[in-house]
C-alpha cells in the first residue's frame, strides 16, 4: 500500500479475538428464557430496539447490554417477569464478562512479523476495564505501543487519536472487521483501511452499502492477508 | 512546592463537579423502595457489600451501580421485589446519566489562573461515556490537555500514565478528593498530592489513617486554595 504507513491500529473485538459470538449466545438463551413471553425472533427485536435507544447513554459494552436485557425482559414481560429470572439475566452478563479471550487464528503470527516495522495499537471501544482485562488475558499486550479505548468510533474519535498520536491520517491504516467503526471514518479523515470481515457482525455495525470504492482500501478474507500488505 | 513540576492532574468526579451527591441521593432513594423488604441502614449496608463483591468484574461508575442496586434488591427481597420496581430502579440509574454537571465552586477562576504554566489533565475512573460527556457539560474541556480515563487509580496506572506523559513522577502533581485513589498512590510513585477534601466521600475511598506526613503532601480546604501552593 502505502510506504508512509507509521501505525497500524488493530480493533479489538472480532478482529484479535471472538466477542459478538458470545452476545450472539447470551441473546439466544435470553430468548429461550423469554418464551413464556415472546417468540424467540420478537425478542430479539426488543432487544435490538432497546440497545439502540440506550446507546446514548449506555454506550457499548457488556454492562450495557446487561441493562438492555433487563429493561427488554421487564417490558416484553409486562413486568409479568419473576425477580429469580432476572437474577439468571444478571449472571448471563456476569458469565460473559469472565468468558476466557479466543485469539483470531492467525493474529499472532501477523503481529510478530509486523511490530518492529510499524507502531501498532489497539483502538477499540466498549468497557474499559473489560477490554483492559480482556488484552491481559490475551497475552498481546507486549505487540502494542498502547491500547486506545474510545467511547465511540467516529471521526471526530480519530481525528482525536491522529492527534495524539502526533502523525497525519496518510500514515494511519485500521484493521477491523467493521467497515462503519474501523474503516469508513478512517477513509473519510484520508487514511487506510483494511477489512477483515467477521463470522457474525452485529446487526448495529452492518451496514447497507458494502462497496467502498477507494484505492486506500482493501477488503481481505483472513487476518493473515494483511502481512503480504503490509508487509 | 517544588519549581520542577510540569504536569497538574485533577481528579474529576467531586474535584470538578459533584459527583458523589447524586450516588447518595440515588441510595437514598433506593432505600426508600426497598422499606417493604428491609430497613434503610441495613439496605445500605447491602448495597455496599454487592458494589465491593462486583468491582472486579464490574469497575466504577454509573452503570456499574445501577447492575448492583437491581442485584441487591432482589437479594434482600428474596425475589420477591416486583419487575415494576425493577423498572424503577433502571430509571434511578437513568437519572444520574442525565444529570446536569455542577462546577465545584472556584474551579474555573483555578484552571484560568494555572493553564498557561503547568500542563493541566484530568486523571478520573468510571464510565468512559459519561466521564467524556460530564467533560463536554462542564465546559472545562478548553483547560484540559487531555482527559486520561483509568479502569482504577493504583500506582500501577499512575505509572503508565507517567510514561505515557513522558515525566518523571517529580514533575507530576495530583490533585484530588480521595486520598486513596488521588493522593498515596501519587506519593508512592514519588510524585507529589494536594487534597482537597469534599463534603461526601464514598465508603469505598475511605481510609482509616487520614494523616499523612510527607514534604510532597498538602491538605487544603478549597480548590482555590491550590491556587496560592501552585502560583
């Protein structure tokens, strides 16, 4: 790509280890509890809808979708929902702030061959004690420069990390597996991208126009690829 | 104090702005509801066990309180408490994320004065989110280099931060209202404290021994007092 490339910025969940496939797992059990109530995919709506209208408040993360899962099952339920099944919702968040980290297959092949060359980082959002746990857990913290953990991931976030990082978006490439949170606000401030896309993606990264026509960006199967990249 | 510092860092939450007002005043209110099921002061007292039993997991700030007020109501209800209730308690919680910011008083004649011959920061803990909009609320943000946002304040996270600063701990001083979270650790690193204590002070922040005795260490009564130890 380009050789004027100085950081790589690394998303974190999804892109070094498994995450939406637990949300996915906890929201299909909370389902499964809400069946005296609800179907299974009206459930998931709700829960949608709710996570949605307590982002600007909430903002991302597991502490936030517990509460989300809550507010829906109390709703859905008509407040019918006995206080014990709200005790087992509790826990499934709790579960899933204790889940072991998964690497991506792969991830650290790539960041040994690329740490001497670039600074790398990690720019990603959500709790920050939970990331902070989870990058200890995962035993990456030595590949990074720094972790940078932001509230929300639009332009005005980078723009805020350009900064900081004291460099120009031309020698700033993202690696993520969202094009709306690592990718478009990346190529919109004139740096790079990469997208890597993931198994499960959820419904609130999506988005609808999956063509991005930009010679700043490339669309990879494998986190691997990267390397013959950037390499 | 010493000519050689560089950088003030100000603790936000009750040096700032008030903070720990509104978790009293939600307490309170939570103790209310729960009359029916147990009296006030022991409620309290289950509060606090929960928050210190789910701050590893959990961490600091509003999100956090909010999962441990619904975890102790239905505990000490013995699952009886009604999902309407419940409902209630989400909003309490609702509540403190909106509440406007009130300025300590005297803070902003302090960053005027101090901005243009120290390097200001505000070093806090708590929810990412709601910290960076208490900031944009306050409209302090204009004094402030930066905001560092810690999942804690141990020395560990002092020293990273000093790293990260480029200092040696000799050129940093705190400012702060929890002399456990703000002043020793600071003073452990060899850095230096002014503390400045506030009206409430959470259980948690307490510690038994208040006295301090160290040439790096100051208590004062107010913000503005900073001013005359700083100037």
């Amino acid at each position: 790509m380009n050789s004027n490339i100085r950081v790589v910025g690394f998303d974190a969940d999804d892109t070094l280890w498994d995450n939406e496939i637990f949300y996915k797992e906890t929201e299909q059990e909370f389902c499964r509890i809400m069946i005296p109530f609800m179907n299974t995919e009206e459930t998931s709506k709700e829960l949608f809808k709710t996570e949605v209208q307590n982002m600007g408040l909430y903002g991302y993360g597991i502490k936030a979708f517990s509460l989300s899962l809550i507010e829906t099952a109390i709703r859905i339920s008509s407040s019918e929902i006995p206080a014990s099944t709200i005790s087992k919702i509790i826990e499934l968040g709790k579960a899933m702030l204790r889940k072991p980290v998964n690497l991506i297959n792969g991830i650290e092949d790539v960041l040994k061959i690329l740490q001497g060359k670039y600074k790398l980082i990690i720019v990603t959002k959500g709790d920050l004690l939970d990331q902070e746990k989870k990058l200890v857990k995962s035993g990456l913290s030595g590949y990074f420069h720094h972790i940078e953990i932001m509230s929300d991931k639009k332009e005005d976030n980078y723009k805020s990390l350009l900064n900081h990082l004291d460099i120009e978006a031309s020698q700033f490439i993202m690696v993520g597996n969202s094009l709306k949170s690592d990718i478009l606000p990346v190529l919109g401030l004139g740096g790079y991208g990469i997208y890597v896309p993931s198994d499960t993606t959820w419904l609130y990264e999506q988005i609808e126009n999956e063509n991005i026509e930009s010679e700043k960006f490339v669309k990879v199967k494998s986190i691997r690829d990267i390397i013959e990249i950037l390499h």
